[in-house]
C-alpha cells in the first residue's frame, strides 16, 4: 500500500483525496487547518488532521494556492526521501525546490481526479514512477517539459469549466426546444463524455469523426455549417490563451 499525505483538502486537494479514496492501494492522510475542509473528506481519507507535521508519508501532494506555497512550504518538514507534488499554478519547480529537502515534481491536475478521469500534466523532472503510478490511478497524464506548463495549465487545469460551458450552451438549446432541464442536462453532458471516449479511442482525427457524423444533406451538418461560418473555434481558442496568459503572470510573481 502507497502511504500519500495531501496537504489543502479544498476544490483541487479534495478531488485527489477523493479519488484515491476510491482505491485500495492508498492510504491517504488529509491534512488541512479548517475543519470544514477536513470534513468534507473524512470518508475518503484514512485519517484527517490540522498537523503539517503530520506529513511524513513517502508522496506529499501540495494542493494549496499559489500565494499560500511559500508559508506552507514553511510549515512542512520534508525530507530528502520523500517526493513533493505541487499542484500550485503558476508556482516553478525551482521555487518549491528552494524551500524543501524533498524531490520536487509539478502537476497540473483538474477536478475529475475526485472520479478517476483527470487530465494532468506532469513535468519530466521529479516524475518518478510511485507518482506516475499515483497520478494514473486518478486518470491519465502528460509529461511535459516545465516551459509548457502554463499552455497545459489553460489546456487541462482551466479546460474543464470551458467544457461546463459549453454543455450549458447545448442544455440551454435543449430546454428552449422543449426537454426538461434534467433531460437536457444528462443528454449534452453524456454526448460530451461519449465524444470524448470516441476521440480517445478512435484511430480517425477529430476531422474524420466530424466527417462521419454529418451524413450529407442531414441534421449534423446543418448545424456544422453555423459553427463553421462563426468565431465559436476563435472564441475558445482565445479562452485559452487568456488563460494561458495569466499562468505566466502568476508565474512572474514567484521568479528566484
């Protein structure tokens, strides 16, 4: 069993502690000073506590916000056996190896870990196996080079809330056109979610998958032909660079 102590039980923290609650070979320490936060992970954990020193477990995963890295990194007693997995956006590994004996790796997470479908990015320095291992049990990762974490913090870290939007866009079309809410919320996230897998387990490109659903003169391509003639592409295209853009200015505020 891999012993993983989680330091920040909030959105981000709370979703690891979750989703490797969910499985038998870890056992997980949540350590945060509110209870409220403790608690909302209780089930999930093996055990809770307001103690930083608490975390001595061979992975510690650093699931606070950037402007909290350095006090609690203060707080924290590592040592040169252990390995530190920060997941602060914007916050450099050379920032966090500074103030830690422990070997650091940086991740870029989302939510989904909390149901074991997270998309991470992982830089190549530090990334031992253990937390290979750690991050795949709570969905998939990318290994990438440190100077691209912050186009993979607005890919997959800020990604999941473009998507939220954009399946509200589809549920809103649905419940104008007459379905319950409900229905039209199950069925725009469940066709999100079934594309997805389809683009994931597909040897066709995104192109080809589109080509195959817009049968000539049919529905789909009706509705293609909209979004081919608007910005809708230059408009998620552009969220993600601003999102993207402020990755680097919170990194300018952690520079050596």
């Amino acid at each position: 069993m891999t012993r993983v102590s989680v330091v920040g039980c909030g959105n981000m923290g709370g979703a690891f502690v979750k989703g490797l609650g969910q499985r038998d070979e870890y056992d997980v320490t949540a350590i945060d000073p509110d209870e409220t936060a403790r608690e909302s992970v209780a089930d999930s954990a093996s055990r809770t506590t307001a103690d930083p020193a608490a975390a001595v477990d061979p992975i510690v995963v650093l699931a606070v916000k950037p402007d909290l890295v350095d006090p609690v990194l203060g707080g924290l007693d590592l040592t040169a056996d252990q390995t530190l997995v920060t997941l602060a956006a914007g916050v450099s590994r050379s920032f966090v190896s500074a103030r830690t004996d422990a070997t650091v790796v940086r991740v870029m997470p989302n939510l989904a870990a909390e149901f074991g479908e997270m998309a991470a990015a992982a830089t190549h320095e530090g990334l031992t196996d253990e937390v290979r291992a750690l991050l795949e049990a709570v969905g998939t990762v990318a290994e990438v080079d440190e100077s691209l974490m912050d186009i993979a913090t607005a890919v997959n870290g800020s990604g999941p809330a473009f998507v939220f939007y954009l399946i509200d866009a589809v549920k809103t079309a649905g419940v104008e056109g007459g379905l319950e809410p409900k229905q039209a919320e199950r069925l725009a996230a469940q066709t999100f979610r079934g594309a997805a897998a389809t683009v994931l387990r597909d040897d066709r490109t995104v192109d080809e998958l589109v080509d195959a659903v817009c049968s000539p003169n049919g529905t789909t391509i009706e509705g293609m032909e909209v979004l081919w003639e608007s910005d809708a592409d230059r408009a998620v295209a552009d969220a993600v660079g601003a999102a993207k853009r402020r990755s680097q200015e919170i990194a300018e505020a952690f520079e050596e």
